[in-house]
C-alpha cells in the first residue's frame, strides 16, 4: 500500500478513547482532540481557531432544539406538570413502568416512522412527563412502607430516555423522506449505484422490529426488578 | 419570513438573562465565571457571522476552559414547594398538557400544512416559513405558542417563563455546550481527513476473505466508528466507502439496499453507546438529574449489543434479496 494517507490525524480519536477512559472533563477532552487534531494535519494555531470559530458559528442550530422548550416547559413543571402527570398513571392500576415505556416506545417508533419525529423529545416529552410517569408506576408497586431506592429511581429515568432514543432511532430510518435516507442515496449515487429510497427504508424494517423487540424485552426485565425490589426491598436484588 | 435568526436572537437573549441572573444571584459560589461563561455563550448567538472564525474559535476554547476548570455553577433559585405543586396541579389538571402537546402539534402543522404558505408584501411575497430550516423554524414557534399558552393557564408573566428557563440551564450546566463543540470536533475531524484514514487502516488490516466476516466487520465497523465520531452520518460515507461497496457490494454482489439500510442502523447502534452523541446520551442525564453521566449509555447497552448482533445476522441472510 503506498497511497498519500496522512493516518496522524487519528491520534485526535486517540485523545477522545483516552479522555473518556480517563474520566476527564468532556469538554476538555473535545478541545484537547481539536487541538492534537489541527496539530496533526499540520493546521497553525490560527487556522485551527479559526476552524474551530468557523465550525461553531455554522453549527449554533443544533442547542435550539433543547433551548427553546425550556421557558414553557420550566412554567408547567412550576405549576404541577409533573406531579399531575403522576396522579394520573398512579389511578391505572394495571400501568407498571415497563407497559408504560413499551407503549411509549411503539408509539414513538411509529410515529418517527411516519415522519412525525418531533412527537417526543427529551426537554419537552421525557423530563415532565415520560419518566415521573415511569416512576410513579413504579411507586405503586411499593407497600407504603417500603420506598423506590434511588438507584433503581434512577434507572427507570435512564431507560426513560434510552426508550425515547430507541423509538426515534430505529423509526425515523423507515421513513422515506427522512435525511437519512437522502444521505445514503447521495453517497451511493456518487459510486455509481442507483438505489430507490423506498427499498433502503423496506430493508430497513427488520432492523426496525428487532428493535422494538429486544428493547420491549429489556423494559419487560425492568419491571421484573421493579416488582423484586417491591417485595423484598433493594437488597434481594440480583 | 419568520426565519432561523429570530431564534437566534431570542436563544442570545436566554443566554443573556442566564449570564445577569446568575451574576446577581448572591448563592451561586461562583456567580462571575458562571456569568461569564453564559455571557460569552451569548455573543455567539447574537453576534452570528458578524463574529470574526478567530475571535468565535478564541471564545470557544474560553468557554470550555471555564467549563472544564469547573467554574460553571449553578445557583440556588427559590423552588416552589411539592405541595404547592401538588394543590395546583389538582386545580389545573389536564390543562397542564395542553401547551407541551403544542409543541410538538405545532411542529407537525408548521412542517407540513404551512410548508408552501407564502405572504404577500405588496410588491413581492416571501414564504412564511423559512424553507432550509423547516421543521426547527416550526419548532420553535411551536415553543412559542407553548410559551403563551403556559403563561396563559398558569397565569405568570414571561418573564417568570425566563427564570424557569434559567432554572434548567442552570441545572445541565456545561452540558448544554457539550453537543455543540463535539460537532465542531465532527467538522475539524473531516477537514483534517480522520475519515480517509480511518478508511484506510480497516480495509487494510481485515481479511475479507469469508462473507460473515465481512458482514460482521461492515456492521462492527459502522457501529466502532459512529462511537468514536459520535454520528451515524459520519460513519457512513466512510464503511460504505471503505467496505460497503467495493466488498459486500463489488465482491459478494449484495443487494445495496440491504446494504445501506443495515448498514446506517449498525451505526445507530453505536450512536446508543457514546458519550461523544452528547445530545441523545448526556444531555438527557443532565436534564434528569441523574448522578451518572453515563446512565442513559448504560441502559441502552442491553439494547445496543444484541441489535448490532441481529444486524450481523440479518445483513448475512438478507444480503441476496
């Protein structure tokens, strides 16, 4: 192999997979991998600030999805959002917090699947609603007594958000119009495969299923836990 | 046109009343680094382009040595008690629903039903929503309409909508930066060619000889890459490029659909085991309060692995269809 490939550039991955072993701060360990990076590829020090400004003006869009919730979202949580919302699943008995996040996760996979990704979301969805629903259910489950440990209280917030990535995730790709889709046509367009958006977003379907299973599973296992800390408390786990 | 930097300036204005309120806040330990820290945040969304690439790169590396010498904290705002909250969440009910459902209702309306509405101006018309960014436009008017409405039910000013805002920032911290600069991490790596090189080591170094194990080092290497780029999009220009085509598709004549689709959905795989995906993993672990940065990546693993294995296996025994 004799091609013209710089491979010192990688020695930025390498600042990343260390920084995270570490435990260092995140946002050190990005701006360590910037800087080794620009240093590698031969970038002077001002070129890679101004690459780095560049590239930070160009990508301020993406915090806005979780900014501009906020102020409404703050409001509600003041007025009872959340403990309105777990009022409401503690009055349906049969709702534990495993069938609470399976319907979520079917509904929010489906819905991503028709292109409606925005019906969800952490800020606005997961935070006041989502997962104090998740934890009243659980809740239920103890005899006043005994009391939802925080561990495990905050495993059902976790699996909250892991259920809301998992429906957008594997929904959004079946959509045909979705970006994705566009960007794997794009890229095989350019080595010469012509490929119809509707047969990636077909093939994409058992992936899809797979999903909802396995992760339906896991939520099953959940509320297995839950119901074993319920009655014999947080030590008889495992 | 009600266009993307309306919420620019609306998101600078947050970032500024963040940056004043922390300053006067008398519990916050470290109420004028924190000040700073959202300040300079700030600028960027109200400065935008009119910011020189070296003063916004000089600002950024700022922000994260503030961030990363732990001098961001949060203050101490007056919390409404539980049973204040309980009394009026019995009072309001389910009109406590009604604006966070708007979000997302008037997401839909905006990015389908308002798409191709243009206003007239007299001599010229111009679309009412900003076409290049649709759906983030819709949502935040979405946010809006949420805003007037909370503001409404819960009879409090918007202003009182800011300080809650603040609250929540607050909470996440350095957090909320994370995502931005790992894209700005994403951006520098292309330009300085980690894809090409990347590329270039796996093809080099794997034998392709056996079709599961092209299979399994197409799906592995989607799913490896995407965490170290902490973006599906990311990794797959580079496998496709680097294995996708030339062996799965040139050597064992597979089906490029098959292809492409499990192939971007191995990537999501590893887009569920990353820190680098800040704004699916970390972020939501800040927002939920959680001790652990690494809870949501720890309850996805269960999901992620044996995905990526039932990836391997169906990319195996659907590649010919």
């Amino acid at each position: 192999m004799h091609t013209a490939v710089n491979l010192w550039p990688l020695l930025g991955i390498a600042v990343v997979v260390a920084g995270f072993l570490l435990r260092a701060h995140p946002v050190m360990v990005v701006i360590a991998a910037c800087g080794v990076t620009g240093l590698a590829a031969a970038f002077s020090p001002v070129h890679i600030l101004e690459s780095l400004g560049a590239a930070f003006l160009k990508t301020r869009n993406l915090p806005l999805i979780l900014l501009l919730p906020l102020a409404a979202i703050g409001l509600l949580e003041r007025a009872g959002l959340k403990e309105h919302a777990q009022a409401s699943i503690a009055r349906i008995r049969s709702a534990t917090t495993g069938r609470l996040l399976i319907v979520y996760l079917f509904v929010r996979e489906l819905a991503a699947a028709f292109g409606l990704t925005s019906l969800g979301g952490h800020p606005n969805m997961v935070r006041p609603l989502v997962a104090p629903m998740a934890e009243a259910a659980a809740e239920a489950r103890f005899a006043p007594g005994s009391k939802l440990g925080d561990p495990l209280r905050h495993h059902i917030r976790a699996m909250s958000a892991a259920t809301d990535n998992v429906g957008l995730f594997f929904g959004e790709d079946v959509f045909v119009a979705f970006g994705a889709i566009v960007l794997m046509q794009t890229i095989l367009r350019a080595e010469g495969l012509e490929v119809d958006p509707l047969h990636m977003a077909l093939w994409g379907i058992p992936t899809a299923v797979s999903a909802f299973v396995i992760h339906s599973w896991n939520l099953h296992r959940l509320d297995r836990r839950i119901m074993r800390e319920a009655l014999y408390g947080s030590g008889a786990a495992k | 046109m009600i266009s993307l930097d309306f919420f620019y300036l609306l998101v600078g204005l947050l970032f500024a009343a963040t940056a004043i309120m922390n300053l006067r806040d008398k519990t916050n330990p470290r109420r004028h680094t924190t000040a700073l820290f959202w300040g300079l945040y700030a600028l960027v969304y109200l400065a935008g382009e009119r910011l020189p690439p070296l003063a916004a790169g000089v600002l950024m590396v700022a922000m994260a040595l503030l961030a990363g010498f732990a001098l961001v904290k949060p203050g101490r705002p007056q919390a409404v008690p539980e049973a204040a909250r309980r009394a009026s969440a019995a009072r309001l009910g389910h009109k406590l629903l009604v604006p966070a459902l708007a979000i997302p209702v008037v997401t839909m309306i905006g990015s389908t039903l308002l798409k191709d509405v243009r206003i007239d101006l007299g001599m010229v018309t111009e679309p009412l929503l900003d076409q290049k960014n649709l759906t983030l436009v819709s949502m935040g008017c979405g946010a809006m309409v949420a805003l007037a409405l909370a503001c409404r039910i819960t009879r409090a000013t918007p202003l009182q909508g800011v300080r809650e805002a603040r609250r929540l920032i607050d909470a996440m911290g350095w957090a909320v930066v994370l995502p931005h600069m790992l894209a700005v991490l994403g951006l520098l790596f292309s330009e300085a060619g980690v894809g090409k090189a990347v590329a270039h080591v796996t093809t080099s170094y794997i034998p392709m000889d056996s079709r599961l194990v092209a299979c399994a080092a197409f799906c592995v290497g989607m799913a490896l890459f995407t965490v170290v780029m902490g973006n599906g999009f990311a990794a797959f220009p580079v496998i496709a490029g680097g294995i996708g085509i030339p062996v799965l598709v040139g050597v064992y004549h597979a089906n490029p659909a098959v292809m492409a689709a499990i192939g971007m959905f191995s990537a999501y795989c590893g887009t569920l085991m990353t820190p680098m995906a800040a704004n699916f993993n970390v972020v939501p672990a800040a927002l939920l309060e959680l001790p652990d940065k690494n809870a949501v990546i720890k309850a996805q693993l269960p999901t992620a692995l044996p995905l990526l294995g039932a990836n391997i296996v169906l990319l195996y025994l659907l590649m010919y269809q």
